[in-house]
C-alpha cells in the first residue's frame, strides 16, 4: 500500500509546527538572506563574492523546490544548507577580523591566460 505524504514543505511544517513554526522557519530564511545580501556588499573578492551570492540562489532554488517536494524532510539537505549558510557566514567573520586587524586581503587577480 502506498504511503502518502504533504509535497509541499511549507504546509507541511505548518500542519507539524503551527503558524509559530512557519513563521520561525520563514523568519530564518529572510535573516538568511538578509544577512547574506550584507554580505555580498561587503566582500570585495570577486570570487568571494560569487560564492555567497551562489549560497544565495542555491538557498532561492531549494526554497522554490519545497513547494512541489518535501525535501527539506530530509537530512541531507538541511546539512548542504547549514554549511552552505555557514561559508556565508565565514566570509563576514574573516572580513571583520581583517578589517579589524587593518588588513586588506587582495582582490582576485584576472588571469589572462
């Protein structure tokens, strides 16, 4: 017998959590991206910047998902998430501590090669 189950993972957060956990849930993805937007600004690295701004769609792309999959019901992609948000997050922090120490990390270099 085949076992059904919401496709959807924003009803079914809703239907686990309540209107409170949607809205804590919906409320970490606007501080993601909020926050990662900050970031973007602020990294003067091309390619550090591209990263971030990577995590930033990679986030959009499994947000859309979730509204036709129940993705987010599984580990492995909350984990690429996590560590994905947390690379975001490593570029603040380094570019703080560099900032703080009076260093300027040099810009990527053009190959022409």
């Amino acid at each position: 017998m085949p076992r059904s189950y919401i496709h959807n993972v924003y009803v079914l957060i809703l239907t686990k959590a309540g209107a409170l956990g949607l809205g804590a849930f919906l409320a970490m993805l606007g501080v993601f991206f909020w926050r990662a937007r900050r970031i973007s600004r602020s990294v003067r690295d091309p390619m550090e910047r591209a990263i971030v701004v990577g995590a930033m769609g990679a986030t959009f792309a499994c947000m859309v998902g979730s509204m036709l999959q129940p993705s987010l019901s599984r580990a492995a992609p909350v984990t690429l998430l996590a560590l994905m948000w947390g690379i975001v997050e490593l570029y603040r922090w380094f570019g703080q501590r560099d900032q703080a120490a009076g260093l300027h990390r040099p810009e990527h270099a053009a190959s022409d090669g």
